[in-house]
C-alpha cells in the first residue's frame, strides 16, 4: 500500500522545514503534543494508542506513520492496535448515527 518508513522519514524532514520557517507553529504542536507525558495518568503506550485511533478518524496518514511506530516502541501488540482500531471505527459509526439525528432534525426545524 504505502512505504509507511520512508513516509515518515520524508515527513519528519518536512516538518523540519516548517520548523525552520515557522517555529513558534511547530512548537506550539509539540507543547501540545507532550502535554500528556508531563501528567502521566495514561502510559506512552495508551496515548499512542489512542493518537493512532484518533488518526484514523480523522484520516490523517502523517499521524498514522508516527503513532504507528511510536505504539509499537511503546510494546503495543497488533491485538492491541487493531482493538483501538476497532473503537475508531465505532466512533466514526457513531459520530455519522449522532449527526444524522442532528440533521433530522434540522429538516424537522426547516421555516
């Protein structure tokens, strides 16, 4: 499908790039980015976890490269990964079953 290494390798470089020209953005993402491993409530490995559905609901191939990797390196199983997947997968059903309800009911409400 993909060279998901060389991917990510190309990627990271790029964001170099951006980091260069813009670097209060790239920072700014990394402050954000690392927040959760300064309180530590959830482990690396959850938090990837949860990165890598999260990448997947919004479609994001950068992120899933990164959190790819990074899950494994944090000992994430292939179980593990594709059960996180499988909650991305309800959650995007469940995000398109709440707003179907929404949109009905903007039908209902049309003047």
């Amino acid at each position: 499908m993909m060279d998901w290494n060389g991917y990510r390798a190309e990627l990271i470089g790029r964001i170099g790039d951006l980091g260069k020209l813009s670097p209060d953005t790239v920072n700014g993402y990394m402050v954000a980015s690392g927040a959760g491993a300064k309180t530590n409530h959830l482990d690396a490995k959850t938090r990837e976890l949860i990165s890598l559905a999260v990448a997947v609901t919004t479609r994001c191939d950068g992120c899933i490269t990164v959190h790819a990797a990074a899950a494994v390196k944090h000992g994430a199983t292939e179980a593990e990964i594709a059960e996180a997947l499988g909650v991305a997968v309800a959650m995007n059903a469940g995000a398109a079953l709440v707003y179907s309800a929404r949109a009905l009911d903007a039908v209902k409400n049309v003047e």
